[in-house]
C-alpha cells in the first residue's frame, strides 16, 4: 500500500515529502543545507551529535532522487530497526546482511531491479562479496549513504576493515554522490574520513555538540543506593541506562533493584550473545524499564526516549562520558544525565594503571584527570564539553546543568506541600499530579464536579501558583520521596516521608518555582510540562506498547514519545486536527489515526477536558 514518489523531471518539494511520510513541519539545524547538496548530486560530510536527526540527512534526498540510496551500516540491528521505521512511514526499503536468508535475499533483490524499494540498507561484508558490486551496477544508483562513517578510520573507537573497502565503490560510481555521516567529535578521524572517501573540503557540513536537551548533574556518591532508589521512584516507567564500571558491580545492582521491584537488567560482555540480544530487546521494546551495564551496553542501540542515563561509577574519560550521555534524549526531549562522583573512585581507576607502559599510563591519567576536573568544576557543564570539543561556547547560563540551576536560596514549601498531600489524601490517593493540581486550582472540568471533588476542602485552595508552578513543585515532592507513582497510570499515593510534612511539623524547603514569564523550553520535563496531560499521555504509551507487541515491533517506531506528548496536549479528536501532530505522516494517519483518535475521545468523554478539532 506504499505510494512512490512521482516522477518528475523537477526534484519533488522536500517540505511536502517531510511532512508526508515523517510528519514532520520543519528541518533540524543543518538537515536542509546537506539534503539540498546531495540532491544537486555533490557529496557531503555530515558531523552532528547522536539524536541530530541524521537519518534524513539522506532518507529526504532518497526520496527525492530517482533511482535507489544505498545505505551502509555497519549494525544489524540499527539497520532493522531504520528499515522498520522506513516501511511504518510508507517509505519502501530494505535491508541485505548475514541475517537474511538466500531465498529471502534473491526476492529482495529481484523486487529492487523491479524498483519497489527507495532504499537499501547494507552491512559493508554485503557489499564486498564476490559479484555483488557488479550486481549493484546494474541498477540505478541515486546515493551511497555512509552511516557511522568513523567505522572508516582506524583511529576511531570502531574501526571495521570492510569500511576501507568503500573507497573501491567510489572508483566504481564516479558519478554517484555520497554522504558520510558521523557523531564522532575527535578532529582525527574526521580527517581521516574526508580524506579515505574523498570528500571535497567544502562540503562538510557540522552541528553543534551541545545536546540543549540533556541535564547534566553531578551528585556526592554518598548513600548512592538510596539516593539512585529515590530518583528511579519518581522516573516510573520511564526508560533509562546506569553504568556501571564492572560486571559484578551491574549484576550487584540489578539483584537491589530487582528485590525493590524495578524491572531491571544487567548487560555486560561476559553473558552470552543471545542473552545479550535478548535482554536488549527486552529493554528497546519497552519490557524492562532499567538497564544496569558496562560500557558494553549501548552502541547498537537507536532507542530514542531514553530519558536518564545515569553514571554509578567515575567513566574513565571525557569523551566516553559524552558518549555514553549522548544516548540519553534522542528525540530531543528533557533528559537527564547524572553522576555519582567520589574522590574515591578516582583512586580506583588508577588501581587499574598496574602493568600499562609509561606511555599509557600518562595518557590515561590525563584523561582521568580531566574526568576528575568536570565532575568539581563549578562552571556550566555544557560549557565543559563542549570546550573539551574544541567549540566556543558562549552562553551566560544554560539552565540545563546544576551549576546553572543551582538555586541561589531555597523556599519555605511546607504549606504548599501541605495543601498538596491532603489533597491527595482527601481524594483518596486515586488520582495523578494534573488532576490534583486542578483540584488545587479549582478547575471546574467535569470529572472534577463528577466526582464531588468541588466540595474538598482542598478544592480551589491553591491559587498562589500557576498549575505549571504546582506540577513543578509534585515533581519535587516526587524527587524527595514524599510523594510516590503507583500503578500503571502513575497515581499519587502518599509516602512515610508525607506523614513528617503532614502531621508530624517538619519544614520542607524547596527550589524556587519557575514563574510563568520564566525560561521554560517546549520540550519540559515528562511530568511537569506546561499543558501535558499526564494521564492521557500515559494512556497513549499503554496503546501504542499494545500496538507494537502485536506487530512486534519496538513502540519507538509506531510514534515517538514527542509525538504523543504533542497528541496529550493538544488532544487532537479529528482526523485533520491528528495530521498536524509532528511525526505522524500519511502513512501513519492511515494505520494508527483511528485507534488513538478513539483512546483521547474516550478520554475526553470521561475527564471532562477539551480537544482541538
Ligand atoms: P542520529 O542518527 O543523528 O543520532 P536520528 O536520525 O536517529 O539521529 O534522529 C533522531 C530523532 O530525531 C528521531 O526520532 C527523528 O525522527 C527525529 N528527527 C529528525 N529530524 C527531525 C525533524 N526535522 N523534525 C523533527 N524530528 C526529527
Ligand atoms: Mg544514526
């Protein structure tokens, strides 16, 4: 039911293609310069962070051109999982490599010489078998895409011999362009990849490294278990990663974690190759919440809503830790990023300096070094990275870091949390943080008056803040355990630690509530963002996880987190009002328009609240 694009003599309007099969309204910074030069036929050298949007980079011009993008990367698994994606938009594409069976392999091959695919995904051994290039001659080649082009140069972390082989493919398509895609910031393998794919200078193409959507914290390692437990307890649900620096250290963790009811697993390269896929695709289809793991865990992943990553244990560099962050927050909402530091730790990863040459251990004493100076710097973390990266860096505060956010004073919050508690209380702990606050508020939606919640004496009691201002404050009370998630749909229940606010006289001090003027992004927190509706948007997770076991399929790829953040907000309950959500497509529209229309009408019926037609 794929619709092709059509052939015309001038390059279709990239803007429509966009919004057609991804749904998307505008490009990411970058994306349109690249896409205008490798559909002009020039080739390109793209430099963006994880989670740039990368991708489109040469998915748009494939859909653009006539004829087929190849694409080489060198993960099985990503492949499958862009290939996945591709077809859920309505875009043809494939993939060949060593998991596909001869027979299976020909009928691809024979529907592309018959054209019915865009693109074709390849693992580099693929493209270096005997007679394959010939093969691929005879088809009309629009682009050769380079994904994780670094696996190119042997100064890289990743370095894949079959890489090298590229420069062959070039020889044989002269005409053909080609776009080399990497998140690798050292200057070194940069080069090396411009200059072994022959790409022209004036071609490249390069992103800021600072990820505006990650928080970066650093936390004393002191009563880490319990401060780690806290943070988990108010992130219910969420997906994220702790590493950790050895294996005994990930499967002590996951023993805890599991006996304290968290779905949880280890990873790390002692187990097993199935148990390793196994237990990654577990946490990918959103079975596991938690992945405890090495340095192993991560670079076969394109997970987009990762929401934390949390670094248990001192990372032995600065690139590494960059790295690793990186993969937190890929569809570009607030994530975050900490890590539990001691002075301690530093020691132990010199312990493991024994028996390297000189020459290695100065190296690697400088890069704990550094590591050492990000985690007691005062100064703005983004700034840190980004200078380690050689960028200038000059905003005055990123608002994004805890050195930016540190609150100057704390406030006296007791008789807010006060009024918060029994209100969960008086409504018996049946009800999540945006129906509290309307209670709070005295909102008159119809679920409230349905349930006589009008007449609480906590009904209408908190006008001094805005709602946003009281989300912000649960997400606080959640962060310190004097509030817990409970249940599927996050309700509010109240905690031991309430008890000390609500009946026993302890003062609680918070940081101070943003006020509404205040520099809040678009992209707020799961919890606390401006006009989310939690409730709605942890319906929608549930539907769309449906959805996905059924197809087997990872629920990234049916709609991304952003995408159902935008339908609980702007609740849309017609079919045109759902195609202006950003990420949903045609194709989309098509298969998923109905179903999710039908959950937030459902929805609506029963809290009362108003959608967009
Ligand atoms: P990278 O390969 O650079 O790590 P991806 O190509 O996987 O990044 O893209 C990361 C996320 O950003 C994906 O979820 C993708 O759908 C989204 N994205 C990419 N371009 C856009 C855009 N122009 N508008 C909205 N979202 C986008
Ligand atoms: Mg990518």
């Amino acid at each position: 039911m794929t619709s092709s694009p059509p052939r015309t003599a001038a390059p279709p309007d990239k803007l429509a293609l966009l919004t057609k099969y991804f749904g998307f309204t505008s490009f990411r910074p970058i994306q349109e310069a690249v896409i205008d030069t490798v559909v002009s036929g020039a080739d390109a050298f793209v430099l963006m962070p994880t989670g740039g949007g990368k991708s489109l980079c040469y998915q748009l011009p494939a859909l653009m051109m006539e004829g087929i993008t190849i694409v080489v990367s060198p993960l099985i698994a990503l492949m499958k999982d862009q290939v996945d994606a591709l077809t859920e938009s309505g875009v043809p594409a494939t993939l060949l490599n060593s998991s596909i069976t001869n027979t299976e392999s020909s009928e691809r091959l024979s529907k592309l010489f018959r054209g019915g695919y865009k693109l074709l995904y390849l693992a580099p051994e693929r493209l270096m078998m005997d007679g394959f290039l010939e093969l691929v001659q005879k088809l009309p080649i629009s682009l050769f895409a380079i994904d994780e082009a670094h696996c190119i140069s042997e100064w890289g972390h990743d370095f894949r011999p079959e890489y090298r082989k590229l420069k062959d493919v070039r020889k044989l398509f002269p005409k053909v362009p080609v776009i080399a895609l990497t998140a690798t910031a050292t200057e070194r393998v940069q080069e090396d990849i411009v200059k072994q794919l022959g790409i022209q200078r004036g071609k490249m193409f390069k992103a800021s490294f600072v990820r505006k959507n990650l928080y970066y914290e650093v936390r004393p390692k002191q009563e880490t278990y319990k401060q780690l437990k806290t943070y988990l307890k108010s992130r219910k649900g969420e997906s994220g990663i702790i590493y950790c620096s050895s294996r005994k250290n990930t499967e002590t963790l996951e023993e805890k974690l599991q006996s304290d009811g968290f779905k949880v697993h280890a990873y790390h390269a002692g187990l097993t190759s199935e148990e390793r896929s196994r237990r990654q695709d577990a946490f990918i289809k959103d079975n596991v919440q938690l992945m405890v793991a090495t340095i192993a865990f991560g670079m076969g992943i394109d997970k987009p809503n990762i929401r934390f990553v949390i670094h248990h244990d001192l990372p032995k560099n600065l690139e590494g830790y960059y790295q690793e962050t990186g993969r937190a927050g890929r569809d570009s909402l607030e994530s975050d990023c900490l890590l539990f530091y001691s002075y301690g730790d530093k020691m132990k990863v010199e312990y493991f300096f024994d028996g390297k040459t000189a020459e290695q251990k100065a190296l690697a004493q400088e890069q704990v070094n550094q590591m050492v100076r990000y985690a007691e710097s005062t100064q703005c973390r983004h700034k840190l990275l980004a200078e380690y990266f050689g960028e200038v860096y000059t905003a005055e505060a990123c608002g994004m870091c805890d050195n930016c956010t540190k609150p100057k004073e704390e406030f006296d919050a007791t008789v807010a949390a006060q009024k918060f508690l029994s209100c969960i209380k008086r409504s018996g702990e049946r009800f999540g943080a945006t129906y509290i606050v309307d209670v709070l508020c005295g909102s008159d939606n119809s679920r409230i008056v349905s349930n006589g919640h009008t007449s609480l004496s906590t009904y209408g009691i908190g006008k001094e803040f805005s709602k946003r201002q009281w989300l912000e404050l649960a997400r606080q009370l959640l962060a310190g355990g004097y509030v817990e998630h409970v249940g599927e749909y996050n309700v509010l229940q109240l905690s031991p630690k309430s008890r000390e606010v609500l009946y026993d006289g302890k003062k609680l001090f918070l940081k101070p509530l943003k006020k509404e003027s205040g520099t809040v992004s678009k992209s707020a927190p799961t919890l606390g963002g401006a006009a989310v509706d939690e409730t709605l948007f942890t319906r929608l997770r549930l539907l769309r996880k449906r959805l996905a076991d059924e197809q087997n399929l990872p629920p990234y790829i049916i709609f991304s987190d952003a995408t159902l953040r935008e339908m609980s907000i702007q609740k849309p309950l017609s079919q045109s009002a759902m195609h202006k959500i950003s990420g949903v497509g045609e194709r989309k529209l098509q298969m998923y328009g109905k179903v999710f229309l039908d959950e937030i009408i459902s929805y609506i019926k029963v809290s009362g609240r108003s959608g967009s037609l």
